[in-house]
C-alpha cells in the first residue's frame, strides 16, 4: 500500500464493502462492525485541511488532533485557525494532539485542560478528544481519564479496537489485510496527512520537500511584516535555498 489518495481511496472502498461503519469516538457502538479514522497532525495544518477535502470528496469524516506544543506550525496564526475552524465547521472532529515531554509535572490533568481551552478558543467550539504525541509506555499502560475528555489511547480504543497506524511511512499491520481478513469488528486507523498526496513520494523527497516550504513560508512573512525585505534578501536569493519541489 503506497501514500497516493487514490490508495486511502481504496482503504475507505473496502472498509465500506466488508460492512464497516466509519463512524467516531463516541457513535461506534451503534455498530456491529466500526472504524475509525483519526488524524494526528505533526507537521503541518495546511496538508491536514487539503486531506480533509480530499476525505470529504469520498463522503466521509473523521477526528484531525492539533498538536500546540510544537515548532513545525502555530495553530493560532490567522490562515490556520481558518482552516482549523472550517474543518470543523463541514462535520470533521477537531481534537488535542498532547505532548507530555513538554511538562515536567506528574499531573497531566491540568496542562491538558489548559490546552483543551487554548484550542477550544482557537476553533470556536468544544474540544472533548485527547491523543498523545509520540505515547510513553506509562501513558498506553494506565488506561488514564482525564475530565470532559476521551482519551483515544485508552483501553477501550487502544486495546479493545485494533489498532494501526502508519508512523514514519510504515503500517506495523496492513490495513487492508486486517480489513479483508473479517477478524476485527473494531478498526482505530491512525493517518498522518503529512504523508499523502496525489501520487505517492519517496518519505525523503516528502522531508526534504517540508524542511524547503519552511524557507519558503519564513520568506512570506518576512515580505508581510517588514518594510523592503528585498534590502536584506531577494526573493532570487531566497530561492537558493529551497528544494526543487
């Protein structure tokens, strides 16, 4: 299975003709056969919202989880936040993407609803979704429950689903053969848009490709929030330093 649409394309024509209901954290118990399809954006808003397009073009929704805590996009600059709250605004779940390295605290409950309310505020809705970023075993092995929050590395959902993810490029299972194979009446199918398009991309032409659009993104602003960049840097020169896209 490559990371071209028209493979996730796939994925969701199979889910549906083995019978499975692609439904959401709270809903699939209505369902003898469920899956759910969750996103955890890592690197990048933009290609989240282009990926929730993309899925709402095959008639289906799924949960998007905004990490706060990183240095790859700030999901309080103006562009994002309008895609953040368009996604939620067509039907798809916006969710806490939590990173616990970031707090030097044994109590997560505190930080995570602080986070809870910062992304509450930035999607002008109510967040009720928990997903931890890059999980230690202490979180997986707890079961942990925090207020007003599913956590979706529960045991219910980590445990009692099957459970894959396609990390770093890489299915540990295949998702079409746990599809096929009739097994499992409970699917939990971790996606990272980041890693999708059109036609499918070498993992090292894709990082070379994000660390580019950086220099590119850096050059944008530079030109909206200083008078006459083009005194320091041209854009000539500036596009030295991007990848060939």
């Amino acid at each position: 299975m490559d990371f071209s649409y028209t493979s996730y394309e796939k994925l969701i024509s199979l889910l549906k003709q083995h019978n499975y209901a692609i439904t959401n954290y709270i809903d699939y118990h209505k369902y003898k056969k469920a899956a759910i399809l969750r996103h955890d954006i890592d690197f990048s808003i933009n290609d989240s919202y282009n990926f929730s397009l993309f899925e709402e073009s095959l008639d289906i929704k799924s949960a998007y989880f905004v990490l706060l805590s990183t240095g790859f996009y700030n999901p309080m600059e103006k562009s994002a936040r309008k895609m953040l709250q368009d996604m939620h605004n067509r039907g798809f779940t916006i969710g806490l993407h939590f990173d616990t390295t970031v707090y030097n605290t044994s109590d997560l409950n505190k930080p995570i609803q602080s986070e809870k309310n910062i992304l509450e505020e930035i999607i002008d809705a109510p967040v009720n979704l928990l997903s931890f970023h890059r999980p230690a075993p202490k979180v997986l092995e707890n079961d942990l429950k925090f207020p007003g929050l599913i956590n979706v590395y529960s045991k219910e959902f980590f445990h009692d689903f099957k459970y894959c993810s396609d990390s770093r490029f890489f299915w540990r299972d295949k998702p079409y053969d746990l599809i096929t194979s009739e097994k499992y009446d409970r699917l939990h199918i971790l996606t990272h848009a980041f890693c999708w398009s059109e036609s499918d991309r070498n993992p090292d032409y894709v990082y070379k490709s994000f660390i580019s659009q950086a220099s590119q993104e850096r050059y944008k602003y530079l030109t909206e929030n200083i008078r006459n960049p083009e005194e320091f840097i041209s854009e000539e020169e500036a596009k030295k330093l991007w990848f060939n896209r």
